[in-house]
C-alpha cells in the first residue's frame, strides 16, 4: 500500500543539544513505569489488600504502555511530531496525578493503566531521533537516546523505594507529576518540530500497520530476532530473585535490585555497538551480539550456586539483547523514512510480546524444573534467535541494499 507524501518544511538539524533534550526526556518518561514497582507493599498496606491485589498495578501499567504504543505511536507519522508529544504530556500529569490522589484500589488500577498508555513518549522520541540524524550517525544516535532509557529504567526503582521510605507512596505520584510538568516546559522551548508524511485517516493509518507487515520481509525477521531476545531477557530478571531465596544465596529482591545496576554496565556499552553498526557490516556486529547472549545463558548455567557467575552473566546478556535492540532499531528506521513510527509500532509491540512471553514461560519453567529449566529456556531462544539471524538476515539484507535507490 502506497501512502501520499506531501512536500513539507525542511527537516531540522539535530543538535546535540536537541539530542540530550531527547535522552534525558526518554529516561524520565519511561522511568513512570517502573515507580510502582517497590511501593506495592505499601499500597497494599494502606487499601489493606493483598500484594497479589498490589501487584496487578504493575501488570496492568504494562498493558496500558502496549495498548498506548499501538493505538497512540502510530500517530507520530500521522500529525506534527511535537504537538502530539506536547498534548501526550497533559495526558501523563494527568494520569500521574489521579493516581497521586487514589481512593481505593479499584481508582488506581485505573490510573496505573493510564500511565502506561501515555507514558509512550520514548517510542516518539527514539524514531525522531532517528529521522533528524545523519544515515551514517543514525545507530549512534539511536544507541545514545537509548542509553537515557537504560537509565530511567535502572534508576527509577531506586528513586522510587527511597522517596516511598520517607515521603510515603502518594508522594512519589505527585513528584513525578511535577518531573513531567518541569519537562513539558523544557521540550516545548527546545524539541524541534518534525512534520508529517501520511495524509490520510486514522482508520488508513491503523490499516498501513497489516500493510507493512505484509510488504516489509525484513520488518518481519527483526521484530522476530528482537522478541527471542526479550525473552531470554524476561526469563532471567522474572526468575533471579527465586533463585537468590534459595541456598546457598539466601538472599532477597534487594540483592536482585543491585543486579540491575551490575547489568547497567553491559547495557550502557551497547550504545557503542551503534557506533560499530555505523561503521560497517551491521550482520558481523549483530552476530557478535547475539552471540553474547546465548553465551550468557551458557554462564548462567554453570552459576546456580556462584555469584560471580550470575553477575559475569548478567553483564553478557544486557550487552548482547541492548545492542541488539539498538541495531534492530537503527535497521528498521532506515526501511521506510516515512514510516518509522509505524515501523517501530509493529517491533515494539512484537518486543513486548517477546518478553511477556519469556516472562511467562520462565515462571513455569521454574516452576517445574528450577533454575536448569529457565537456562534451557534461555538457550532456546537465544539459539533461535541467533539461527533466525544465520540463516535469513544475510540474504535478506544484501537484497535490500541491492534494491535501494542510490
């Protein structure tokens, strides 16, 4: 399906300037979902529900951030970049603010789900970053907003236990609603304007989603390779505490939390394997990461009673599924210009679907057969996603590059 393109006004220079407001606007959005997360026993404590009852808020924010990147991402290629940004921003201190203000429960399931949906920002931003940079900086650029995403994640919990401790779990809603109102202000001043290219309706839009997926082979094979490592990366962080509760580690969720720091490091580097896919051959760089992954799972299954082995691990396979990520990204938005967003719509909802999968798959593995059945799991997917990447990537890379225009 062709979509019209319509002239419109020269496309502004990315500056590094712009390119921070990004990253720094990528990490704060995203680091909403994750608030919820350590306040759940205190939520429990003051509706006086179970922490089976809590813990569906964290649940139901998920959902609401993939129904937010089907229904509202798509959009980005439909109406002016910052204007949706700017009105997406409302709808976030809004939701921020109704769960701030929760009488019951019932109220801030729905706020939870509110917050998902909008706090979609980063699946904005990262395809705009994109268009505004240069072809050969474009891996680069994606890699470097991505790093602020890394960082909001990673760091989110943190700032969320430690106000909760003191300030109570209200406080940490109302906080974040005053982060996001500071930041509206910030990107009104600063994020340059992108126009769009579709002209048509919401209903063709939506409709262009099937299209892509049925006329673009290698949007296919990428959401694919990106959801088989997403699901080796759920599978572990969804079983690791239950393995830290047993002997010989005897520990908790704390210890687990430090992991994520630990795993900060590898997920940091991947942003200079963005650099490597500007450089040269992108398959060679991809091979080498996904290669790390499936040898993190093959450290992890040696590491069941060693905590150097978890965390030589743990670096392995942030490494390998972030830059992986990174160089899927960078791929799909060089496929058509004029179509990132739904291009990035159609990954990022098979990504997600990936890691709720190994989410899933993970707990029952562990449930029947502990920590050697995850690490099967692991290696799974790992190798398919690795197979998948040996047997059709190539081919279908070197034709595309064969038909592209010069």
């Amino acid at each position: 399906m062709t979509t019209p393109v319509s002239s419109s006004p020269a496309q502004p220079e990315l500056t590094k300037l712009n390119l921070w407001v990004m990253t720094i606007a990528t990490g704060m959005v995203v680091a909403n979902l994750y608030y919820n997360q350590p306040l759940l026993g205190r939520i429990a404590a003051t509706f006086q529900v179970s922490e089976a009852s809590a813990g569906s808020l964290a649940m139901l924010t998920q959902i609401g951030y993939a129904v937010g990147m089907l229904f509202i991402i798509p959009l980005g290629d439909m109406l002016r970049r910052k204007r949706l940004i700017m009105i997406d921003f409302a709808a976030i201190i809004i939701a921020l603010l109704l769960a701030g203000f929760a009488v019951n429960i019932q109220s801030l399931m729905v706020a939870s789900f509110l917050i998902g949906a909008t706090s979609v920002v980063p699946q904005l931003l990262v395809p705009m970053a994109a268009h505004l940079a240069k072809p050969e900086e474009r891996g680069r650029t994606v890699g470097f907003v991505m790093s602020g995403l890394l960082i909001g994640i990673l760091l989110s919990r943190t700032v969320s236990g430690f106000v909760g401790a003191h300030l109570g779990w209200r406080a940490m809603f109302f906080i974040a609603a005053g982060m996001m109102l500071l930041l509206w202000l910030i990107l009104y001043f600063l994020l340059p304007e992108v126009h769009p290219n579709f002209k048509g309706t919401y209903k063709n839009l939506m409709k262009s989603l099937v299209h892509l997926i049925r006329d673009q082979p290698m949007l296919r094979l990428v959401s694919l390779r990106g959801a088989l490592c997403y699901a080796c990366f759920g599978a572990f962080w969804t079983t690791l505490v239950f393995l830290l509760e047993e002997p010989p580690f005897n520990a908790g969720s704390d210890v687990a939390g430090l992991f994520g720091l630990i795993g900060a490091a590898g997920a940091l580097a991947a942003g200079y394997m963005g650099r490597l896919s500007d450089k040269g051959n992108a398959f060679t760089v991809t091979t080498i990461t996904i290669g790390l992954l499936v040898l993190s799972y093959v450290v992890f299954g040696f590491s069941s009673r060693s905590i150097i082995g978890l965390v030589i691990g743990v670096i392995l396979m942030d490494l390998g599924v972030q830059a992986t990520h990174i160089s899927n990204q960078a791929f799909i938005f060089s496929i058509l210009p004029e179509a990132r967003n739904r291009l990035n719509t159609v990954y990022m909802v098979t990504y997600f679907i990936g890691g709720a999968s190994g989410t899933f798959l993970a707990s029952h593995a562990w449930h029947l057969w502990k920590w050697n059945g995850v690490v099967a799991m692991g290696l799974l997917f790992s190798g398919l996603a690795l197979l998948l990447h040996l047997l059709f990537m190539r081919s279908e890379s070197n034709a595309s590059q064969a038909v592209k225009p010069s």
